[in-house]
C-alpha cells in the first residue's frame, strides 16, 4: 500500500475520533445542563409576624423574639427553587447578650437567650445527591425601629447596597465568601445565608456569588414580606 494511502487513512481516523469525543462532550455538556437550578421568584405566604409595638428606645427581650422558622415554610423555598426535595429545618438558640452586657453583668437571665433565634434550612436541589444545600435566617434584635437604625448604621459592618434590599429597608453585605446579608426592616434586624453545590442556569458567576446576589435577595423579599 502506498505510503501516502496510509497517512490519509490514519487521518481519517484521528478525525473520526475526534469527532467521537466532540460528539459525547456535546452529549456530557447538555447532560450538565440539565441539572442547572433554576431560581424562581419569592412568593410569601399572606400574613405577617406578630411583633408588638416598640418605641422610646425600647429593645425586646430575647426570650419574646418570634420563632426564625416562622419567617420562611416549605412552599416559600419551593417558590424560590423549583424541583427541591428533602426541605427540612431545625431551630437554634441563640443569645442576644454583647461581651459589653456581660462585663456589666455576666449573671444568666433568661431574657438573653432566644430559644429559636436562628433556623437552619437543609434541602437537596437538583443534581445533588443529598441535602447540600443549606440557608439560615437568623434574628439579631427586635427593638424601637430608631433605635435600629442607629445600631445597624453604626455596629454592623459592612458594603451597603439595594441589591439584597428586596423590601428591606436596607442591607448590607457582611461577608463576601459566606456570602451573607444582614438587613433591617422596621423593628427587625436580621441575617441571612447559606451555601449550595449546585450551578445556576444561565448564570456565568461562581455559586456563592449567584447564591449571594440572586438567591438571597428572594428569601430577604419572602421575610420583610412578612413584617409591617
């Protein structure tokens, strides 16, 4: 066989593989895709969170704080990502109490203590293989709205911005890796965040900054939804 035949052949089939592989990346990338999360929109339930009237600089004890898991139930997440499964929440305490107050009085009062300060979501989107997914939403003071929005301006730290104030009347971000906002509405102070595994669709950013610029903006919506 001529030598030139033989180099064409071996051509053709160096093409023919490479054809192969481009064929099934083509297949593995529509395959990836698939499993992209979509985010839907924030659909807060109707009713709101009773909180009683504050005023003259008052603070609420941390003991008659709502319950965190009151802020956010099932259908709320299914709202914000369609195709979730395996939603569950646990409450945790949390104490409202500052290195200051205890240097003032490192007595326990029950007042400190709020027996569901934070709640703990976990949820398994689509392409994960267990529940990786988690966002929190913890409360941090409930007191005359004056007084915090001095505290807030003042104490928490942070890049403001309206992106995240999604009915809030305004937040900040407190943490760029963790991604989470801290955000104020009324009487309530409060902060969210979480993490995931998963890839957005349509959006060409890494995970934790869709997570932060996207995802919690929809459940800040779904919370203040629920404060007047």
């Amino acid at each position: 066989m001529p030598k030139n035949r033989v180099m064409v052949r071996a051509l053709v089939g160096v093409l023919l593989l490479s054809n192969a592989v481009l064929l099934a990346f083509l297949i593995s990338s529509d395959a990836f895709s698939d499993d992209e999360v979509a985010i839907g929109e924030a659909a807060p339930r109707d009713g709101t969170i009773a909180l009683p009237e504050i005023g003259d600089g008052a603070v609420l004890d941390a003991n008659r704080w709502p319950d965190a898991c009151s802020f956010v139930n099932q259908e709320e997440i299914e709202a914000i990502f369609p195709g979730v499964k395996d939603i569950e929440h646990e409450s945790r305490a949390i104490s409202s109490s500052s290195v200051k107050d205890f240097a003032a009085d490192s007595t326990w009062k029950a007042s400190d203590r709020a027996g569901s300060g934070q709640c703990l979501y976990s949820m398994r989107l689509p392409g994960e293989t267990y529940s990786a997914t988690q966002f929190w939403v913890r409360i941090d003071a409930v007191a005359d709205p004056e007084l915090i929005v001095r505290y807030a301006d003042r104490v928490v730290p942070g890049t403001g911005t309206n992106q995240g104030a999604q009915g809030a009347d305004r937040c900040v971000i407190t943490g760029l890796a963790e991604g989470s906002w801290n955000c104020r509405k009324g009487p309530l102070l409060f902060t969210v965040g979480g993490q995931t595994t998963v890839t957005f669709k349509g959006k060409p950013a890494p995970a934790p900054f869709v997570w932060r610029d996207d995802v919690l903006p929809e459940f800040v919506r779904t919370i203040t939804a629920k404060i007047e």
